[in-house]
C-alpha cells in the first residue's frame, strides 16, 4: 500500500475543513439518519426513491468524512514557502505546458478552495515531473495517453491565498 501523502494548508485552510468535518460527523450524520428513518417508515423500500436518494447522500458524505479525516491526518498546517525559485509543495508555478503558459498552485485543491487558480497535486504527472525543479528547467511527463508533454518552469511565486 502507498505511503500516504502529505498536504500542505494554512491555518485557515485546516481550520476550514475541521469544521466541515465536525459539522459532517456531527449535525450531518444525525440529519441523514433521521431521513433514511423516515424514509423506511414510509413502507417497501424497493420502490421508494426518498429511501435510496437519502442513502445514496449518505454515502457520499461518508466518502467525503473519509477523505477529510485522511487529508486533516496528514496535513502539514503552516505558511506557505517562501519561493527561491524552486518548485515547492504550496507554490505558485508559471510553466510552459505543452506550449500553453500555464499558472496554477502546486498543492491540494482544498487549499485554494475560493481561489480562482487551476490546482495540480504534487502526485500528478505534472506535479512529479515539476516538483523540485529550478526556474528555467525544462523536462517532460507521460499524459495517459502515453505522449510526452514538454514542460518548462518560467517562474516560482509565494502563495498567498
């Protein structure tokens, strides 16, 4: 099994999603019981669209309670880099992609949250390719395709939200 990842957020970011997952595993969990009940009460579950819409819900805010408590587990809660230059976990990154410049955050997707930046994570092709790269580095990465998309690093900017 994989290690698993670490993610970078603020302060604010982390405190954000603590208490989306308080409120989930709190007043969510308590709302969406109360609604698969009464939905049971209703009679043959079989052909009851209130019963398997609310249980469909809470399957998906069990999934999200999953992915908080493992994002939260595993966040590393401080300001972001300073850049020097050097792509980081939570820069910003200015790249020539493919021959398109591009400018996105090199992080989580929950860190930019309200932000209007493109998100890569650092696990995906670009994030591995770029991470730990200089400004004016130049390398490649496999699309799922199997085509190898250039890429070159025109700068490296400090996040700040």
């Amino acid at each position: 099994m994989a290690e698993p990842t670490q993610t970078w957020l603020t302060q604010e970011a982390y405190d954000r999603l603590k208490s989306e997952l308080d409120e989930l595993t709190g007043t969510g969990r308590r709302e969406i019981a109360a609604r698969i009940e009464a939905a049971r009460e209703e009679g043959d579950l079989k052909e009851n669209g209130g019963y398997h819409a609310a249980k469909d819900e809470q399957g998906k805010m069990e999934a999200r309670i999953r992915d908080l408590e493992e994002l939260l587990k595993h966040a590393v809660v401080g300001e972001a880099p300073e850049a020097s230059g050097v792509v980081e976990i939570g820069t910003v990154v200015t790249a020539e992609v493919f021959g398109d410049e591009e400018r996105f955050l090199l992080g989580s997707r929950e860190l930019a949250d309200g932000s209007d930046l493109d998100v890569y994570s650092a696990d995906s092709p670009l994030g591995v390719a770029i991470l730990g790269m200089k400004v004016g580095e130049e390398t490649s990465y496999a699309a799922p395709n199997g085509k190898q998309i250039p890429v070159k690093v025109l700068a490296v900017e400090t996040y700040t939200g």
